[in-house]
C-alpha cells in the first residue's frame, strides 16, 4: 500500500469538506423567489399539498408504497384514469386517497383529497339513466365528455370513484357512489349531510355547475400576491432553506434579494431576523402536518379568499 504523507492526507480531507460544503450552500443559494411565482392564485388545497411533499415522513411513506399499486391509463379524450389494486390506508393518516410522488408540483400532480382532509370534497349518487328517458331528461344530465378542462378520475381499490376538475388552478373533487360515471349520460344526485360542512359542499356544487356550463372565470392579468399567499409562500422559501442546511440569513435573502436581504437581516431593530425565525416555524408546523388546517377554514381561522378545492 502507498504511503500517503498526513500532510497530502490533511490537505485532502478539507478539499473534501470544502467542497461538499460548497455544494451544500449551493442548493439553497440556487433558490430564487421567482421560482415560487407558480404559486400565485392557487387554492389552500394546493398550498397544502406543497408543504406535504416536502414531509420526510411522507417521502419515506411514498417510498415504502411505490411498487405499482397505482396503474394510469389515458383515454382519447385526454381524461386520465387512475386505479387502485389494494388499499393505502396510511396515504389516509396524510389525507390523501392514495400517494402522489412529492416530485410532482400541485399544478401537475393528481392529488385526491379524503372528504374528512377536505371538506368541498362532495359526495354524489350516479344513476344510470334508461336509453328510453335519455332524450326527455337530456338537460338534467351530467356527461364527463362535455368538460373542456383538465379531468382525472381514479378508481379505488373498491371500485368507488372519484373525480377531479381541473381549471384556472382550481380544482372540484367529487367522491361518487353508485353506478359508474363512464357511462355517458347519467344522473347525479348529490348527498348532503346536514351535520356536516354544508356550506363547502354548496360552493363546490355552485362552481361545478359553473365549469360544465363552461363558464371558466378568467385569469387576471399579471397576477398579483394576495397578503395570505405572500406569507405562505415565504413560510415555504424559509422551509425550503432550512431543509437544505440554510440559515434565516440565507432565508432573507432569498425572499428580499442578496443586497436588500443582508441590509434587513443586519438591521438594529431584528424585525427581519424575528420575521425568519417565525417563518420557519410556521414552515415546519404546515409541513408537519398542519396542512390539514389550511383546507378547514374554521380550523385555520381562514386568511384566504381563495377556496380549499
């Protein structure tokens, strides 16, 4: 065996570190607020799922169930058919039906909801309507191929259906009982508890009307961060530092800028250093699990005009 003079051997392990810590810095100096701008105008249900994605525990969940339980299909019409083989019932302790890969962004992945996680999850009877009726009661009818937005519908392991509408960064998941909505026309009776989150269900009702009369609201031009939004974004920046070894310093100038972020954090006053600490506990409470809060509004105590869907 070579000898290797401790000297060389000194030089080389501090090369080493120096450099694995160089990486490490890399990655959150790599992140920049206008990787973020995605976010704006998105629901509390998708603010949801960002900070879930980011859960080591939910990774290592995710992991543990990735070998092909899930099968997807896509149909001619561009809807995605998801089915499930057998149970996830611990996708259920991170309020999900099943488990989404956490690579996957709230405006690309297929994220079902449970009803209990979030409560403008509406559950519907399906009736099969007699081809003898279908011309008298045509109006009355619901049909998947009359939607232009973005659908998927994911088949639990039971055979029970879920579907979920996608416009303008919004979102109607509706939970179906009964006969099969890939019949064509068929009848939707929609069940209300009366104990239950009434209120919710009404407005998922009202916008899912809305879409399949294909009145989709537009989008504002050159949108803008809503006071709730910012905050929550920052408390996701602050996360996404700190996740990757980056201090509140790091955290500030990230959202402010390097120039801007390093006068405020130095400042006397601390306002900025205080604003960091409490963003990455905010960050850390939402990741952990409180983002369950932000899709119950009387459990959050509301901050957003932007519905849970």
């Amino acid at each position: 065996m070579a000898f290797v003079p401790f000297a060389s051997l000194a030089r080389r392990v501090l090369a080493r570190i120096l450099l694995l810590w160089i990486e490490k810095v890399g990655d959150f100096q790599r992140l920049n607020a206008d990787d973020y701008a995605y976010l704006k105008n998105v629901t509390l249900g998708s603010w949801a799922w960002e900070f879930a994605r980011r859960w080591p525990q939910y990774a290592d969940a995710h992991a543990d169930h990735r070998d092909g339980a899930l099968t997807r299909t896509k149909q001619s019409c561009g809807m995605e058919i998801l089915e499930l083989s057998r149970p996830e019932p611990d996708a259920a302790r991170f309020g999900l039906s099943f488990f989404v890969s956490p690579r996957r962004t709230c405006l690309d992945a297929p994220i079902f909801w449970t009803e209990e996680a979030n409560h403008r999850v509406t559950t519907v009877d399906v009736r099969a309507v007699e081809r003898s009726l279908t011309d008298r009661c045509l109006e009355g009818l619901f049909n998947l191929s009359r939607l232009t937005c973005r659908r998927s519908l994911f088949i639990d392991h039971d055979g029970a259906q879920h579907l979920r509408i996608v416009y303008c960064k919004r979102s109607i998941q509706l939970r179906c009982e009964g006969d099969s909505l890939l019949l064509g026309d068929v009848d939707l009776r929609f069940m209300l508890r009366f104990f239950g989150p009434v209120d919710a269900k009404i407005e998922t009702l009202r916008r899912l009307k809305m879409v399949y009369d294909g009145f989709l609201p537009e989008q504002p031009a050159g949108p803008q961060w809503t006071s709730t939004a910012l905050g929550l974004r920052d408390a996701l920046i602050a996360l996404d530092v700190h996740l990757e070894g980056g201090s509140h310093r790091d955290a500030a100038i990230v959202i402010y800028g390097e120039t801007d972020g390093i006068e405020r954090y130095k400042s006397p006053d601390e306002s900025v250093r205080n604003r960091m600490r409490r963003l990455r506990k905010k960050g850390l409470a939402l990741m952990q699990g409180g983002y369950l809060d932000l899709m119950n509004p009387t459990r959050s105590g509301g901050g957003s005009l932007i519905p849970a869907g």
